[in-house]
C-alpha cells in the first residue's frame, strides 16, 4: 500500500506518519519546508526504523504535481499541506486561498486521471463552523461564514470535495474537522515546531516556560465564558494521528467508490486558555509568565466538539489526557533546547 502524505514533514503529519510506518505502509511524504524542517524526517526514521521516500514539492505547480503522480502509484492519500495561522490568514487572505485551495485542486486533477477510485483523508479544521450557537459541536451544524480567512478556505475545501463526491467520479473520501492538537511523541523526537513566533497557544506557552519568549500574552478575558478567556477542545497528538489510520483502513474496506464522510476529531470537552495555563504549571511544576492582551482578530469564543459521531461509527476513543499532552509538549520543548 503506497500512501502519499502531503504537508508530511509538519506537525499532525509526521505523527501520522509515524504511525504509518509502524502499520507497514509505504509512505511518500511531500512538503514545501515552508512552515516545517528537514530534521524531521531523520527523526522519523530514528523513531521508526524506517525511513520513507521524500519528495519537495510546492503543490502550488500543477507540473510538479503531475510529475509526482506520473512517479508513484499511490493507494491513498492524506492531505495535510496547507497553511494554518488563523492570524497570519487574516494579514494575508490571498495567500491561504491560492495555497490551501490551489493545492487540493491541483491533486484532485491528477486523481481523475488514474484508472481506480482514490481513498482521501483531507485535514479540515473546526474554524469552518465559525461561531456556533451552541456547544458541543456537531457535524450537522450549518457552516457559518468564518472567522479568518483561514476557516473559509477549508470550508472551500470542503466545498470542492462535496461537489467532486456528488460527480460521477470515482473517490473515497473522508473529511476530519481538528478541533486543537496539543502535545507531542512520547520519544520527545518530533512535536510542534513552528518557524518564527509561534501562532498557537503551547508552543508560545512551552517556549516562554524555557525563556526563548519574555512573555505570554492571553488574547482577551472579557469573553463570556468561565473566566473570560477563550475555550477549545484541544486533542492529544498521538489520538489525532491514529485517527488517520483509523480512517485509511476503513476507506480501504469500503466497497463502494463514492463514499463521503465527515467527522469532528476532538475531545469533547472545552479548556479556557487560563485553565490550559494552570494546568500546564501544575503538571510540569513550573510558573509562566503571562499577561492578558487585547482580543486577536479572527478568534471564535467557544469552540468543543461532539464525538458521537465518530466514535459509534469508526469506534475510535481518545486515549491521552490534557495533563499527558502538556507533559509532552513540555518534554518536547526540553529536548529541542537541549540539542540546539
């Protein structure tokens, strides 16, 4: 089974990829760098044994693409290269538009072109719901416009991938909606590691527990929420990135060619920014320094998923706690100073 793993050299994706190296699959892992590093592809082979074909590519360049599918004869493939920042997306809409969307177009021209049904696991994002009504969130809830830029151009995503599944082409596909991945691999081997200042919540937290940041600044507290600061549903990495395996397994026993399924990925329950604070400092044992800021453009009060629907139809369970996340993240951190 030969699986392609765009963005595979990222976050969700070298977990997952880890995940399916020790399942046997074959794995070719395209990533532009642009927001990961090469390292990480050695890290992957040291936690694995194993180590899988690498291919840089912009997804951007349908030729490049094309190329790539004229190369390798790919069973499945799961999409995870795209841009993520919901700030970044705000100051640069255009950006996340022409990388997100263009690159899932430009795949799914070269799927049409092979002579067998494609199983597809796109990464989407819980932002494509905007601010939902009510909590938990669940997968029948209408999509409201979104918040950032960012969440729009998943739920354009979203958009082409309903359309190609009401065609008549033949293409397995499964959409999971991330609620928010915190933590990192038990081995502290590969974790979160962004490029420059960090957009999301931990890694700004772990970076300013170590002191590579002064300060961490807490977007707003006058939310209407427990304690005034934002609330998400924040997911072990290692439960995300079974999910995909979970998922791939099942398209492969699908019989029919035109399945179509979509899936909240969370835990069910929400955790203010404060609360994740605390937390953080009572299981690692160690006090950060934060200020609470102004609110940030583009961010949703409330955000937790209901699960119901993964669970009883792939029968998939979280198996990490928060506090089992936070102490990996803070692992992860550790390590990454400690060889620099």
């Amino acid at each position: 089974m030969q699986v392609l793993v765009t963005g595979g050299l990222g976050y969700i994706g070298s977990h997952t990829s880890v995940l399916l190296l020790e399942k046997g699959y074959d794995l070719v892992i395209v990533d532009d760098l642009s927001n990961s590093n090469i390292e990480v592809l050695e890290n992957i082979y040291r936690i694995t044994g194993k180590k899988p074909v690498f291919e840089k590519i912009d997804l951007k360049d349908k030729e490049s693409v094309s190329t790539l599918f004229k190369n390798y004869d790919f069973n499945g493939i799961i999409h995870f290269a795209a841009h993520k920042s919901v700030n970044e997306s705000v100051n640069f809409p255009e950006k996340y538009f022409s990388n997100n969307v263009g690159s899932l177009e430009n795949i799914i021209a070269e799927t049409k072109l092979l002579d067998k049904p494609m199983n597809f696991i796109f990464s989407s994002s819980c932002t494509v719901y905007g601010q939902a009504d009510s909590m938990p969130i669940d997968e029948s809830f209408p999509l409201k416009k979104a918040e950032s830029p960012y969440g729009q151009s998943k739920r354009e995503c979203e958009e082409v991938l309903e359309k190609l599944n009401e065609s008549d082409f033949s293409f397995k596909n499964i959409t999971l909606r991330y609620f928010n991945p915190v933590g990192a691999h038990p081995s502290a081997l590969i974790g979160e590691l962004p490029l420059g200042v960090p957009e999301n919540l931990v890694p700004y937290l772990t970076q300013t527990a170590i002191g590579i940041r002064d300060c961490l600044t807490v977007f707003g507290n006058d939310y209407e929420t427990v304690d005034g600061t934002c609330v998400r549903d924040y997911i072990h990495i290692m439960d995300l990135a079974e999910v995909h395996v979970i998922c791939l397994e099942k398209l492969m026993r699908v019989k029919s060619d035109d399945f179509f399924k979509v899936y909240n990925v969370g835990t069910g329950k929400g955790s203010s920014v404060l609360e994740l604070i605390n937390l953080f400092e009572t299981v690692n044992q160690i006090k950060l320094n934060y200020k609470i800021g102004a609110r940030r453009k583009g961010d949703v009060v409330t955000a937790y998923a209901n699960t119901s629907k993964i669970e009883g139809e792939l029968d998939w369970r979280t198996k990490y706690s928060l506090e089992d996340a936070l102490k990996s993240a803070w692992s992860w951190q550790k390590n990454i100073n400690k060889n620099e």
